[in-house]
C-alpha cells in the first residue's frame, strides 16, 4: 500500500511539473512577443500575411494560406501544373512541416487567345503548434509541373515574393496542453495532454482507480494471474 502511494505521488510530481514547465515557456514567448516586434525586417523575399496583424497567431490557430496570396487572382501557365508542396517554417527559417497536396484549383482555357494554358491556385491551412517560438513564421508554396520544373512564388504582384510571413505568440498553458497539436518527423500529432504524456497520466489514472477500488484491483490481479498460466501451458 505505501509503495502503491509512493507511485502515485511520484507520478502526480512529475505531471505538476510538465504542466509548470509548459506555464513558464508561455510566459516566456508571450514577454517576447511585447517587447520585439512580429513584422521586422526580412531579409529573404516575403510578403506578410497581414501587415495589420499586431497579436500574431496562438497556439492551435488555424492558418489560412493561399497562392497567389491576392484574392481574384490566378496562376497561368502553358504547362500543366500536378502537384503543390507546403513548407511551414519557424523562425530562423527552419522548417517544421511539409505537405504535399493537389491543387484546389486547376483549369485549362478551352477558348481565346490563351486557348491551351492553365490556370491554378492552391489554398493550405497550417495549425500553429504547442509551445509555438514568438516571432515571424513562414510559408512556402512550390507548384510542381508536368515538364519537371517547380514554379515558386506566392505574390501575383511581387513576382520575387517566395514566402508568407505571419506572426505567431506565444499561447496560455491550458492551450498549449490541450488545444494545440505539435510536429514530430513531420507528422502532427495531438495536443500534449494526449499524447505523449498519456504515458505519464495513464497509468497514473490506472493506478489510482485500482487503489481506490480494490475490487477493480483484484480483478486485474485475477486476470493478469491467468494469462501467466497460460502463457506457461502454451510453453509447455
């Protein structure tokens, strides 16, 4: 019984602490966002998401991408366009997730004198992750074509324009842990809480039930005690 207490206890320390160290981290990128600024000068070609933007992006907000940026206006293009690449980056420009998609739109001009081109754009949506860095983000759009070149750029008015910038801040803890996603080997993964500190919760949780109820206990006990004797009859 003391060691099933001690487990508990232990287990109950370390999430109070992943959850203090998740505070602390959100305080920071939000102390960063005052005192810099989301807009500073860039020095590779982009064209920023809102120049009015003055809070940035939290953690869990949902992102809307769009290339050509401009509203109304469309790509054109004599050689068919198949696939759009995404490359979301972080400050710093390092890239924190890539997706490949088809184009949400893709048409070829049937009459006139463009008869024969393309016309296309592509809309993305990138979810802000957990415990997201403070500052100017990016996004990246590359239009894959049939004749194996890549056109780059997301600007129809600034045609050197390659990436989207936005700001992101920093979010609140129970955002952070409950409301964002985050990014492993480029896959997203649910929000912390869920995973990974499932691993610490869960049989936190486990144990808990089966101390408070030691019906529920001697249950497991029961079954775990048969599966060892079969397991020992199928060695046999």
């Amino acid at each position: 019984m003391r060691k099933q207490k001690k487990l508990i206890l232990t287990i109950l320390l370390l999430f109070s602490f992943v959850i203090s160290q998740t505070a602390i981290a959100s305080a920071m990128s939000s102390t960063q966002l005052q005192e810099g600024t989301a807009t500073g000068e860039m020095f590779y070609p982009a064209t920023f998401y809102s120049a009015t933007e003055s809070q940035g992006f939290g953690p869990g907000s949902e992102v809307p991408f769009r290339t050509p940026m401009e509203s109304g206006y469309l790509w054109k293009d004599s050689v068919e366009p198949l696939k759009v690449v995404w490359t979301f980056y972080q400050p710093g420009l390092r890239p924190i997730y890539t997706m490949e998609k088809d184009l949400t739109y893709k048409k070829q001009i049937t009459e006139g004198t463009d008869t024969g081109k393309w016309v296309f754009a592509d809309t993305a949506t990138f979810t802000v992750p957990a415990l997201a860095e403070t500052g100017t983000w990016l996004a990246k759009s590359e239009i894959k074509m049939a004749d194996g070149t890549v056109r780059q750029g997301v600007s129809a008015e600034n045609s050197q324009s390659i990436y989207i910038a936005f700001p992101v801040e920093g979010g609140d803890p129970i955002t952070n842990l409950f409301g964002a996603p985050w990014y492993f080997f480029n896959m997203k993964m649910p929000p912390l809480f869920w995973f990974p500190l499932i691993l610490v919760w869960g049989p936190a949780l486990f144990i808990a039930i089966c101390f408070i109820s030691p019906r529920v206990s001697e249950t497991f006990k029961r079954g775990f005690g048969r599966l060892g004797e079969a397991r020992s009859k199928w060695k046999k």
